[in-house]
C-alpha cells in the first residue's frame, strides 16, 4: 500500500462494521463445513473398523478434489463485487450465473473420471484390502454430489460478492442438520451402511445447492438477469479461475510436501505434525474469514471507482488481520497444555508437539497479514500476481522442507520452516500491495 493518511474515526467504524457484518457469518459457514465429514465419520464409526478406514480414504479423495476448485467461489466473488460496485446488480448476477454452469461442467468432468476409476485411485492411495470395498463405494456414490457442491461453492461466491454472508451461513448450517439425520436414518433405519452415508450427503449437498439456486435465480428474476448459460462467459469465468487454480494447487503442493517430510521423521513426528497441522487449519478459518470480507469490500470499491476507499479498507482489514492474528497466537500458546489430550496421552508426541505449537502460535501475526492480503488481492481480481507469488513461495519451501531431515532437524525445525513459507508469501503481497499496481477499477478487471 502506498503512503497514506490516517483514516478518520467515522470511517474507521464504518469499515469494521462492514468487516464484522461480512466475517461472522462467513466464519460461521467455513466452520460448519468440516462438520459433515466429522458426522459422517461419527456415525459410520460405528459399523466398524474397515468402514470407517474406507470413508477417512474416500473423504479425503472428495475433500481435496473439491477444494483443488475453491477458486470458483474466490473468483466469483470478486467478479460479482466489482459489478455490485459499479451498479449493475444485473451484470453481477449474470457473472455469477457464468461461475455456476462452470461449475455444473466441471462437475459433470469430475463423475466421467471418478465413476470409472475409482478402484484405482483409493488403490493408489494405499487402502487395505478390507477398506478398499468400503472406500470405491463410498467415492462412487459421493461424486454424484461433486456438481452440486461444486455448484455452492460458486454460488457462495455470488453471495458473497452481493455482500451476503448471512444466507451461506444458514445454508452451512441446514446442510450439516440435514447431513447429519440423512446419515443416521439410511446408515441405520434403511441399513443401507457405509453407502447410506454417501447418499445422505449427496442429497444433503444438493438440496444446499438447490436453495443457493433457488435464491440466485430470485435475484436474477427481479433485476432482469438471463440464466442462460454464455460460453463467452462461462470462458472469462475459467480464464479467471485458472491463476486462483494455480495458486490453490501450489498451496496443496506445500501442505503435502510437509506432511511427506514429517512422515520421514518417525511415527511420533507424524502423529504430533497431524496434531499441529489440525490446529493450523482451524485457525485459518478465522484468519479465512477476514479475507472472505476483504474480497467483497475491495471488488465492490473498485468496481465503484473508488480507490482511495479500497486503500482505507485495505489499511483497515490488515490491522485486523494483526490483532487477530496475536490474538489467536496467544490464545495457542495458553491452551497448549489443554489441546493436546484430547488428540493423544503418548507423551513422545506430546515432547514433539508443543514446540512446534510453538511456532504455530508465533507465526499467527504472519498469518493475519497473509490472509488478508490474499483477500484483498484476490477482490481486485489479482489472480495472476498471486499464481506467480504462490510459486515463488513453493520454490523456497521445497528446499527449506527438504533439508529438516537432511541436516537432522525435527519437527520444529519443518514448522519453522512453515513459517519461513508464511514470510515469502507476506511479503510478496505486501510488496504487491504497497506498489498499488492492484488498483485496477471498473466493472470488470
């Protein structure tokens, strides 16, 4: 960000109001997510041992293969917002209409691969004999569903760049309701098992994306909106997804990279990097749902113009992002002792887990700058910028992470150099952002 001066007081609380009234619910909503997964694993857990061995192989198949297209809500956003900004509510929910038939189509690609293949792939995954009939079925019959939730994930985007936060987070939490008494009545009452689970939630995310749809199409109506699917659009959503595309498989690539390296340290490293990794992620949704804020607000500036307002949330959103980020590394460093029984009574994982913790807990302020950042830069519709970023940063992890057990580092030393991955992506947006080479205006970028 460029110099600037003091934001006056009014508008000071102007902006975090508007950061409040966008970032709670959507935090609400990213935490209920993971619930659907912790449900079903609660409630096929108790069939047996090989089925929920086959639902934690299958899940984490789904998980990465819908998050690998999270861009579809970020792009969204951003595209939306900025029309939003520019007045042209209509123009917004058209954009929006594009990002969903992408992914409708992407779903539809995603079932074509998976339905045939799925044997092999939970086989790839090293799956025991006895899960691996448990896991197939349960990957089959949950891909039906990877359209529709694909098609919520771009509607939470258009949500979101309508500045609707609120609307996702009843969704999330009606979703998981109904996940969770789908589950429990075909697993149980149809004895339908492991596949009972897998239907409950294929059903489960279609009605959330029928109500997203439901809500979109109602919006599109009233302001005259076509629903019709535009190639051209449906291209320019795809054009701009692609960095985001980039950018969210670099960050898998670095996630994968540490957990293969603390698997070279020993059982107890593992076991401990899982713990630490588990408590990360959890902190990211907070940190997540500032940026969630940032992407609405600044596309929105924008697209009105209104650079000097985009600068002053963007000051604004990066203050929060510091406090929140000290906050919650506080917050690690007091519940240490508290956190780690309930993961495990193995006091060899324990020694290896609270220094990494550790870590954890200092880098938080890194974090809230690195999140909120990426929110700014990904409402400005920045993708580019943040692909090359993203690469830079997995260029000097991989040799970072490579060398902790080259040189007989532990997990400490892979956490440190978690954080040394966190401080190149902060200052590769932070350079970007003070450069204001972001500042693009108008209703498209």
């Amino acid at each position: 960000m460029t110099q600037a001066p003091e934001i006056p007081e009014a508008t000071r609380r102007r902006h975090d109001r508007e950061i409040v009234a966008l970032a709670v619910p959507a935090f609400g909503a990213l935490v209920a997510e993971p619930l659907f997964v912790m449900a079903d694993s609660a409630i096929v857990g108790h069939l047996g041992t090989a089925q929920l061995a086959g639902l934690g192989v299958a899940s984490a198949l789904l998980t990465t293969a819908v998050s690998v297209f999270v861009f579809l809500a970020y792009a969204t956003t951003a595209a939306v917002a900025r029309r939003v900004g520019a007045g042209d509510r209509p123009g917004a929910i058209r954009q929006g209409m594009d990002g969903i038939w992408l992914a409708l189509l992407l779903g539809i690609a995603v079932i074509a691969v998976v339905l045939p293949l799925a044997p092999g792939i939970v086989d790839l995954f090293g799956a025991s004999t006895t899960a691996a009939p448990y896991a197939t079925a349960y990957l089959r019959i949950s891909s039906l569903g990877i359209p529709a939730m694909l098609m919520v994930l771009a509607a939470t985007g258009v949500l979101r760049g309508l500045q609707d936060t609120r609307t996702p987070l009843y969704v999330a939490v009606g979703g998981f309701i109904a996940n969770a008494a789908l589950n429990v009545g075909l697993v149980y009452g149809a004895g339908l098992g492991i596949a009972g689970s897998a239907w409950g939630t294929v059903i489960a995310q279609c009605a959330m994306a029928s109500v997203y749809l439901t809500v979109v199409v109602r919006g599109a109506r009233r302001h005259g909106a076509s629903l019709r699917p535009d190639a051209a659009g449906i291209r320019a959503s795809a054009q701009a997804g692609l960095p985001l595309l980039v950018r969210t498989l670099s960050l898998r690539a670095i996630l994968m990279i540490a957990t293969a390296v603390a698997a070279r340290l020993g059982d107890a490293d593992i076991a401990a990097h899982q713990i630490t990794l588990s408590l990360w992620s959890l902190l990211a949704f907070a940190l997540d749902a500032i940026a969630i804020a940032g992407q609405a607000i600044i596309g929105r500036y924008l697209g009105a113009a209104d650079t000097e307002g985009a600068r002053a949330a963007c000051r604004r959103m990066v203050q929060w992002g510091i406090a929140t980020g000290v906050v919650l590394g506080l917050l690690v460093v007091a519940a240490r002792p508290l956190f780690l029984p309930l993961f495990t009574s193995d006091p060899v994982v324990k020694d290896a887990a609270l220094p990494a913790l550790l870590m954890v807990a200092l880098s938080q302020p890194i974090c809230g700058i690195v999140f909120v950042l990426d929110g700014v830069l990904m409402g400005a519709g920045d993708g580019p910028y943040l692909a090359g970023a993203m690469l830079v940063t997995l260029a000097v992890f991989v040799p970072a992470a490579l060398l902790v057990p080259a040189l007989g580092g532990g997990l400490t030393a892979l956490w440190a150099a978690m954080t040394l991955m966190m401080t190149v992506r902060m200052a590769t947006l932070w350079w970007r952002s003070r450069s204001g080479r972001w500042l693009v205006t108008g209703a498209t970028r």
